[in-house]
C-alpha cells in the first residue's frame, strides 16, 4: 500500500541542528544516543549515557533546566522496562517538577507526562493511583484541547482501559492502545517551526501541536520521526480537518555518533500510515518510507 502524499519540503531545509560547530556532545545528542540505544534493546548502555547527559545538563544548565526533561524521560522509560518503579517514578516526578515550573502547572507538557505517570501505575496494576493520575492529566487538557480532540480521547480512552482493568475485565493496557503516550519529543522545536512555516507558505496549514509517534530507525544511517497533527483548509474554512501525520527525516552524520542533521519533512494520510502500522511488518514500512526518503541509506560527511 503506498502513502498518499506530498512533497512539502525540498532539500532546502536542511538543518543540521544537533550537529553544531564542536565534537563535543549536547545533551540532546546524549539523549538521542540513549533514545536509539533503548530502541535497539540495549537498556544498560542507554541508561549510562542517559545518566551522562542528565550530568552535562546539570553542570551547564542552572539547576532544574528544562534542558534536563527529555534524559530524565528517557530514564523513566528504562527503568519502567527494568520494572524498576520507584526509579521511573522519581523521574518523571522530577519532570514533572520542572515543566510545571517553567511551563505552568496546566500545561500541555505536564499533562503528557502525568499521562505516562499514571501509565506507570497502570503497570504496577495500582488501578485506584493510575486512575487519579490520568484523571489529573484530562481535566488539564479539557482546557486546552475540544472534548473530541484525539489529546483528549486518548486520555478518556486511557481511563476506560484502567476501570476495566480494575473491575477484572480483560482488556489490552492503554498503554498498548495508545502508540505514542510514551514516545518523547524529540525533534527541535526550531526544525519542526520551520517545517510548520513552509507548509503555510505553500498554503498547507497544520497544527502546531504536533504529537510525537514510535520513530522508525534504518540500520545505523537514519531515522523517521512522525508526528500526528491536524490539517486545515485555509481557503475552504467550511472543510472539515483532516488528520495527518508529519514525517521528519534525519540522517546520522558519519564519525559522529548519536548526532544527526535533519534534512526533509513530509506529509502522509494519516488512515494510510496507520494501515501500515497495523500490518505490523517493519521492513514493509521501511521501504515505503525510503520511497519518501533515499538519503535514509546514507551516512552525511
């Protein structure tokens, strides 16, 4: 089944923003590092370099740095794999933590990660704490989002999942049902503002709220990042909006491990790219993505 798409970025807007003018590692190299080695089933390196970062950010940044959420997140979900509860909990306790203070205690960002808090109780089969938790993270988003909203169905969907857990009913986790209350954002936000502006440009307006999915990793040259967003009809404002899913591209940079420069952006029906998903198969997803994305199979000098 081939993508419904366009071609929306060329290679204009090539940004190498994580490879940056030293060899020196950020800490968003670190935590992309982490992020593929976990992603590969390599849960004992991935925390070391998880811990180095989460170091780097606490000797360059003042303390609480939001720079520090993203390792900190990425901590959580190797300990949550680990089943080591009270070290996930911590972690996203202190995510949590920091984003309220720097981006307000009802923000979009707190709710996402209380949502994978109260995924975590859910693990725990802790229903009653799960329930709260999630509980906390809807009423957030209510204030953010419509009632119809996927933020705000996913939670509502979340909760579902947890009352018939609770009452013994056998039901796939939500975490199983919701492919991305777990998966971090990790493409910069000045490559996904670029992105955002020249689709406006060309008259394709979409969200700006951006929902990071599962990336799609290629051997050791490349990966996809999709994210789920709207699209709206600037010229037909009667349309209805139409979900999509906005494909970034970034291509690891030879010699430099953990760093990559992200190259083209693309938009694909969402109905098609979540057909593929559900066939399961990651080699059929991988070549239709090269389809959109030859330079996948090359490492940049």
């Amino acid at each position: 089944m081939k993508f419904l798409y366009r071609t929306l970025l060329a290679s204009v807007l090539t940004l190498a923003v994580l490879s940056g003018c030293s060899n020196e590692p950020t800490v968003d190299d670190l935590n992309m590092k982490a992020t593929q080695l976990f992603n590969s089933q390599n849960a004992a390196e991935a925390l070391a370099v998880t811990e180095q970062a989460i170091a780097k950010a606490e000797m360059e940044y003042p303390p609480d740095h939001p720079i520090v959420v993203k390792p900190l997140l990425t901590r959580a979900l190797i300990y949550q794999s680990q089943k080591n509860w009270f070290g996930a909990e911590s972690s996203y306790h202190q995510a949590i933590s920091i984003l309220e203070k720097f981006n307000g205690i009802e923000s979009i960002e707190v709710a996402m990660v209380t949502n994978n808090l109260a995924g975590l109780y859910y693990l725990q089969n802790d229903f009653e704490r799960a329930l709260s938790v999630y509980q906390e993270s809807l009423e957030i988003l209510k204030k953010k989002f419509a009632d119809d909203s996927p933020q705000v169905q996913q939670i509502r969907r979340n909760i579902k999942a947890c009352l018939a857990a609770k009452s013994g009913n056998n039901i796939k986790s939500a975490q199983n049902d919701n492919p991305s209350s777990q998966v971090q954002d990790l493409v910069p936000p000045e490559v996904k503002n670029a992105a955002i502006k020249s689709l406006a440009i060309q008259s394709i307006l979409i969200s700006e709220n951006l929902k990071p999915m599962q990336p799609v990793k290629f051997s050791n040259t490349g990966l996809v990042f999709p994210y789920r967003s709207i699209r709206k009809f600037e010229n037909n404002p009667e349309a209805d909006a139409e979900e999509v899913i906005v494909l970034f591209s970034a291509v690891k940079k030879m010699n430099d491990d953990g760093v990559y420069n992200f190259k083209q952006c693309r938009i694909v029906s969402y109905q098609s790219y979540m057909e593929m998903l559900s066939k399961g198969d990651m080699s059929e997803m991988q070549t239709t993505l090269l389809q959109l994305f030859p330079d996948l199979l090359f490492s940049m000098d």
